[in-house]
C-alpha cells in the first residue's frame, strides 16, 4: 500500500494500516509531523519505505531534519547539510572525483576542550563516527553561553595521530573564526570533512584504525596568541 500525504494539520491526520511507502509532496511544517508521517511504515513492527521532497523552500527545516537523520543514524546528504545554510562549498569537493574506499573503515573520534577561561559549555554531538575514505563527513559541536553577558570565543584544532593529518580534510568549519555569542545562547557548529583516499598508499597508515579530532576553544580577546600545533592543516 502506498500512503500519499500532504499537510493538512493534525487534527486530520488518518491510521492507516499496512502503509509499504509514505511520499511527502509537501515537506511538514515540523519534525514532528514528519516524524509522524514516516512513522505510519513502523506500526505494528512493520517497516517501510518514506520519501519526501525537500527544496530550498524548506531549508529553514534542515537542521530540524539533520537531527533527526543522525538520531536514526542515517547517513546526510551534503546537499541538505549545505540546505542548512552552513555556507559549504560542495564545489571544491565535487571537483576532486573522490573515490570511496568501501574496504577500509576509521573510526573518527571526536573531543572538546576550552579554556579555564572561557564560560561556556562546549562539547561534540556525536561521540563517534564510522567513514571511508573519499567519504564526505557532516558532524556538529555544540558551544552555549551561560552568562548574562556576551562572550567571544576562538578555536584550534589537532588532529591524533599526527601522521594523520595530511590525510585529514576540513572542507569547511569553525577554527580560527570568532565566534560570538549573546547572554544564554546556544549554537551547533558543524565541521564537514573527508579523509583522503591516498591514505590507504602510506604504509604508515596501514594499522591505524581510529583518528581524533579535538577543538579546543579561548576567549576571543585582544592579545590572544593562540597556540600552534602541528597537526593543524588548512
């Protein structure tokens, strides 16, 4: 059974039994509507297929619908993540051809630090993440001022192993910009990157299964020498 949807609010929302698919025409005006939709191919343990057309006229939704991709843990779109009005440019990626490397699995780990310093509370939203290389990556961190005041804030960057690193592409992210934020608000961050097919031809490489990327943020203030490490790649 094929289940054809638009909005028109919850109070006429149907049960309907035994739905295969659910095609959204019109994208719900909230996650939650669209978290109902496609749920109508769960009942009764039941699975399914939901599709749904998203346009730029939606972009507003996409950081709601990223969310709730990596809560299921599904894989995002470069195209929605760009949507989300994080100012990627998929060009610089498209132009390289990149080519997967199904066969060979890294574990990307993610940390936070900051400085005593700085008031905030920052920390990943994801502990972990499984890529290949030549895979485009989409993640988040997560920066909140608790303050009654405005708080600027800069990062840097490591990447562990230090071997590592070269192979390590940030294609856009938030290091060495100030960030600025008012009293009690809270942003998502995100850092779209890829690792390098090449690495698979450094013998170096051979063994390493896990690499940590770690931000460290500072108090954005005048005189600020940030500290230079190694690792950094640009």
């Amino acid at each position: 059974m094929f289940f054809v949807e638009q909005d028109t609010g919850s109070s006429n929302r149907q049960d309907v039994d035994d739905v295969k698919f659910v095609i959204n025409y019109d994208f719900p005006n909230t996650s939650e509507d669209y978290i109902h939709r496609i749920g109508r191919t769960g009942r009764s343990s039941q699975t399914g297929t939901s599709y749904a057309f998203f346009t730029k006229n939606n972009s507003r939704l996409a950081k709601d619908l990223i969310n709730v991709l990596k809560e299921a843990n599904q894989q995002v779109n470069p195209e929605l993540a760009e949507m989300a009005s994080y100012g990627v440019d998929l060009s610089r990626i498209k132009t390289r051809n990149l080519k997967r490397i199904d066969n060979r699995e890294i574990t990307i780990n993610f940390n936070a630090d900051k400085s005593s310093l700085l008031r905030w509370n920052f920390k990943p939203l994801q502990i972990e993440i499984k890529v290949v290389p030549g895979e485009t990556v989409l993640a988040f961190y997560s920066a909140e001022n608790p303050t009654d005041h405005s708080i600027s804030g800069i990062s840097t960057y490591s990447i562990v192993p230090y071997e590592a690193a070269k192979y390590f592409n940030k294609i856009q992210c938030f290091c060495f910009d100030e960030q600025r934020l008012n009293p009690h608000e809270q942003v998502d961050m995100p850092v779209f990157f890829y690792i390098d097919p090449d690495i698979i031809n450094d013998p170096y490489m051979v063994n390493i299964k896990d690499i940590t990327l770690s931000y460290t943020f500072f108090e954005a203030v005048e005189g600020l020498d940030l500290p230079f490490m190694s690792s950094f790649k640009e």
